[in-house]
C-alpha cells in the first residue's frame, strides 16, 4: 500500500503552488510473519542481554580483584578512582538492562495490538522478563550501584563482603531471566513449527481435492 501526499498553499499573487512527497509505502504483513519478525528481534534482544550478563560477571570480578589488594580501614587514590569507575559501570549496566526491558515490553505491547497475544505469552513474556528486568534497573541495580559507592566511604572487609553478596543475588536474578527467554524462544519455534505443519497439510489436503477433481473429470469425459 503506497501512500502520497501533497500540499497546496494560498499565495494569492503570484498563484498557488502544490508541492508533493515522497510516496509511504505500507506494508501488511500476515499474523505468522508478524510473530516471525517479532521471534527475531527477541532473538537479538536476548543476545544483549547475554552480554550484559557477561559484563556483570566481569563487574564482580574486578570487585573481587579490588577486594584482595584493598587493605582493611583504607582508602587511597587509587583505591577510590578503582570504585568511582565500578560504580559507573554498574550504572550503565543498569541503563541497559532498562533499555533491554523497554525492547520485550515493544514486543508484547505489538501482540498485544494485533491482538496475538494469549495468557500464555502474557505470562512468559510479561510476567518473567519484563516485569523482573523493571524490577531489576530501577531497584536491585540501582542499590548495587549506592553500595559501591558506599564501599568508598567504608573500605571495611564486612562492607565489602555485603557487596559480593549483592552481586551474586544479581548474577542470580540475570540467569534466571535469561532461562525464561530461552524457554520462551524455544516456545516460539514450536508454535512456529506447529504453523508450518498445519500450512502444509491445508496446502496438500488442497492439491489433493483438486488431483481428486482432475481425475474425477477424465472419468466422466470417457
């Protein structure tokens, strides 16, 4: 479906003029081409994330790092330029994993509005991913990012072991959202076999009726 467009104005001396726009083109696309462009960019979304947990776990790595060679009470220069840039990288995470939760709600709000959308997804994809990734940057990542920088007004061992906690409570909520867009891919490809299966066998139950047909008209003209 294309769409032009133009426009006229009210010049009254030396004449109306009309200019024209580039033409819109729209295209419709089908229920089962929908969820399969939406099944990619989830796809993608999920490779984000991936990487994003990848990160994290280098976080708590560096934080590790940093805890071993920190001496107990103390706060030097380096020490506090260390944790000034760790806190950073678990603000941006943060952002992130916002942005990511922002990508899954585009997704169910679009089956949502073509009306695809079932208890089922609603749960998979609303309830255990974007509804725990909301909780996830605007709370538990935002509170890792406060304890850090509280570590470097406290570099005691006891706050430091708090923040080891927190980071693995962390990795754990991460993994765990990650598993449910794996379970919820997988279901998108068997819904998606399940389609093809039930094309193909409309298609030959077709080609059958009309083979049926064909053969049925040589009889009769005999």
């Amino acid at each position: 479906l294309s769409i032009p467009g133009s426009a006229t104005d009210f010049d009254d001396v030396s004449g109306p003029k009309t200019t024209e726009s580039s033409e819109l083109t729209i295209r419709v696309v089908t229920p089962d081409e929908l969820l399969a462009e939406l099944a990619r960019r989830e796809h993608e979304f999920r490779m984000d994330f991936e990487r994003l947990i990848d990160a994290q776990e280098q976080l708590r790595g560096r934080l590790l790092s940093l805890m071993d060679s920190s001496q107990t009470g103390g706060a030097s220069a380096d020490f506090l330029t260390a944790v000034s840039s760790l806190e950073r990288r678990q603000r941006g995470i943060a952002g992130s994993v916002n942005v990511i939760r922002q990508q899954f709600e585009q997704v169910l709000t679009e089956l949502r509005i073509n009306q695809l959308t079932t208890p089922t997804i609603e749960e998979r994809l609303g309830g255990n991913i974007v509804e725990p990734l909301a909780e996830l940057a605007r709370r538990d990542l935002a509170l890792a990012g406060d304890a850090i920088r509280a570590w470097s007004r406290d570099a005691s061992r006891e706050t430091a072991a708090q923040i080891d906690a927190q980071q693995v409570v962390l990795l754990a909520k991460l993994r765990g959202i990650l598993a449910h867009m794996i379970q919820w891919q997988g279901y998108q490809e068997a819904v998606t076999m399940l389609r093809d299966i039930l094309r193909l066998q409309e298609e030959l139950k077709a080609e059958t009726r009309n083979r049926v047909k064909e053969e049925g008209k040589g009889i009769f003209d005999k």
